[in-house]
C-alpha cells in the first residue's frame, strides 16, 4: 500500500507542476500577441535600418556620378584645349587631362563599391559605423584638397621666380588649384549631404541608457 501511494503521490505532484506552467486561454492569446507585436516591431525596425543603408548607398553612387562626369569633362575637353593653345595654358591643360584621369578611376571604383555594398541585415551597431566611415572618408578627403591647392600656389609662386620651365610650373599651379577647389568643394557638400543623411538614423533612437544589466535603446518607427 506504502508503494501504490507513493506512486500516487508522485504522479499527483507531476501534474501539479506541469499545470503550474500552462497558460490559461487568455494568457495564451496575450503571450501570442506580444510575441507577434515584439516580432514585427524587430522586424519594422530593421526594413528602416535596409532602407536607411541603401540610401547611403544611392547617396554615392551619386557622388561618384558627379565625380566621374566632371573627370570625364576634362579628360575630353583638355587635350582639344591644349591642341589649340601654348606656354602655361597648354600645361594648364595637359595638367587637367593627368589629374582627371585618375579621378575617373577613383569614380569608377567607387560607384562599383556602392553598387555592390551590401544594405539589408545590418544591425544599428554596423550601420552608424558604415556611415561614419564614409563621413571621415569625406573630411580627411577635404584635408587632402586643401593640400592641394596649397601645392597649387607653391607652384605658382615658384613660376615666379624666373626658374626653368616656369610656364608650366605656372600652368600647373593653376590646375591645381581649379583641381582641388573644386574637389574641397565637392568633398565638402558631399559630406554635409551624408551628415544631413546621418541625422534621419538618429531621428529613430531617442534614448540611449546605461544599466547593470546592459544597454537600452528606444527605437522609434
């Protein structure tokens, strides 16, 4: 007798535990539904991050678009320039056709990147680093221009001073400075273009907070 309620007892206790963790017909439909809410709220928020990086994607492919056009331009037009003219003109010229060829292959390249960049799957942590990156690309690109025009007036001043070959040194000084004011020009509205891009992200997030267990975010749709 001892045995048989024993194993009562135990079988008796079994189902007192599993009933323990069985949801009731509206705690069901309710742990559904915020399961349901929880996955379409992920799921609305990473279409917003997919769309976000694929417009900074199409951003630039646009850039280097403008790139590639103006680098074309020249390296069409300056060699039937420099056929029709001498002196510091002609290496003003000749020096624009050099400069835009490796332009148009900086395009070319980066069109190709962008085209092939990969927008959908990345979470909010890569996304702020993608976007970042082509920020500091655009600024440190705009420090490079600088230096060139500074490179430009260093010839330009040197032309000066009577040295040899000082129609193109002057020519050349002269490209470089078309050259690179036109690339710090184009550097710097690109990068206010993608920092105004940026500002649509963290339109999103209104908070960020710190805990002991973690990090929370509040993502808004």
């Amino acid at each position: 007798m001892r045995t048989i309620d024993n194993q009562t007892n135990l079988k008796s206790k079994i189902e007192q535990y599993r009933l323990s963790y069985n949801l009731s017909p509206i705690d069901k439909k309710l742990f559904i539904f915020t399961v349901a809410f929880f996955l379409v709220l992920f799921a609305t928020a990473q279409t917003s991050l997919d769309r976000f990086n694929q417009e900074r994607l199409d951003l630039n492919q646009k850039g280097m678009l403008v790139l590639g056009s103006w680098a074309l331009a020249n390296i069409i037009s300056s060699p039937i320039f420099a056929g029709r003219s001498s002196g510091s003109i002609r290496a003003f010229h000749q020096m624009n056709g050099y400069w835009n060829s490796v332009n148009l292959v900086i395009a070319g390249f980066g069109y190709y990147n962008a085209f092939k960049g990969e927008a959908n799957g990345l979470s909010l942590a890569e996304s702020i680093l993608e976007q970042q990156s082509i920020e500091k690309i655009l600024l440190f690109n705009a420090g490079l221009d600088l230096a060139y025009i500074t490179g430009g007036f260093y010839l330009r001043e040197r032309a000066k001073r009577g040295v040899k070959n000082e129609s193109r040194l002057n020519g050349f000084g002269n490209a470089l400075l078309l050259q690179g004011g036109f690339l710090f020009a184009f550097d710097l509205v690109f990068y206010l273009v993608q920092r105004g891009h940026a500002s649509v992200l963290f339109e999103h997030i209104e908070g960020i907070t710190f805990h002991s267990n973690g990090l929370g975010l509040i993502w808004r749709i």
